[in-house]
C-alpha cells in the first residue's frame, strides 16, 4: 500500500511537471508575438483585401461583409469577408430594385477567380510584412460567395473560397516578383 501511495504521488507530481512546461512553453511563443504592431497590420490587410474585392465587383451593394481579420495564436493571421456576387438589388422603402443585370454562370467563375487572383497578389506584396509570426503559422483569407435573390429565396446558392500560405513560404517568397509563381503554387485553395 505505501509502494502504491508512492508511485501515485510520482505520477502527480510528473503530471504537474508536464503541465507545468507546456504552460510555460506556451506563455514564451505568446511573448514572441508583437501584438501593438498586429493589431496594426491588420487593417492595413483588410483595406488591401477591400481593394482587391472592390476591383473584381464593382457594384458596392456587393460586399455584404467587409473584410475582418485578427490573429490567433498559434494558427496565425485570419481575414474573412461575404460577397453577394448576383447582387444587382438595391432595398428602398417600396421593396428592393434592380440595379443592374444579371450575371451568367461563367461571369461569376471569371470574377470569383480574378478576385481568387487579386487575393493571391494580396498575400504576396504585403504577407511577408506582417508582425512576426510563429514557425508553422499562416495567413488565411475567407472567401463566402452568396447568390442571394430576396424575392426568390429558394434560389440561393453559397460558395467558399480559403486561401491559406505558411509563413515559411512568406518569409522566403514574397515581394519577391520573379518567384511570383512558385509563391503561387504554394498558396493552398480550398473551394467549396
């Protein structure tokens, strides 16, 4: 009985131990993080994702949501936005207006991949200035397409876009114009 007193108070001390190091490996990597110059960083990518949005749909009515990002400690930088890429209606006091015509399905794939590009382009001139990140981090951007119609609800239709980039791959890529290309390829897309 004393033996097994023993190795249960072995195994609580080892227990603290352990927990003990990771909370103390954890509050070091958090230190590292500058987070006055990331709260300032990320508005500077939200306006340059802004841009970029505003390049590709023109029609103001079209950002439902503008871009907002923040950082999450130990996955990195995080940036998202909604886009109604049908909308051509405008909401007045007498019910919502036409503003424009409708798009077809393979405008809709040509904007959503020239803004995919515009994306890309974002993360390369402006990713690899953001405050220090950790080893294994990223930066992702959100993407929600919506084709939303208020007087035809049943015709909705939702895509997501996610781009994501390690820091490593920013670190050694960007700004860098002549391996534009081989930062793109290291750009992970998700579409959905």
């Amino acid at each position: 009985m004393n033996k097994d007193r023993k190795q249960r108070i072995l195994l609580v001390i080892l227990a603290l131990g352990f927990a003990c190091l990771s909370s103390a490996a954890q509050d070091r990597a958090e230190a590292r993080i500058d987070y006055p110059r990331a709260s300032h960083d990320i508005p500077q990518l939200e306006v340059a994702i802004n841009d970029a949005i505003s390049k590709t749909f023109s029609n103001p009515f079209g950002l439902i949501h503008k871009p907002k990002g923040g950082y999450l400690p130990g996955y990195g930088y995080v940036f998202s936005f909604i886009v109604n890429v049908k909308l051509g209606m405008t909401p007045t006091p007498f019910g919502n207006l036409r503003t424009g015509p409708d798009i077809t399905a393979e405008e809709k794939k040509q904007r959503i991949d020239a803004l995919k590009d515009g994306l890309v382009r974002v993360l390369f001139r402006l990713g690899s200035g953001l405050a220090k990140q950790q080893d294994g981090e990223s930066v992702a951007i959100m993407a929600f397409f919506e084709e939303s119609n208020p007087l035809i609800p049943e015709g909705q239709a939702n895509k997501t876009l996610i781009l994501s980039v390690l820091k490593s791959d920013l670190d050694q890529l960007a700004n860098k114009q002549e391996r534009f290309n081989e930062f793109k390829q290291k750009v992970k897309i998700i579409e959905y």
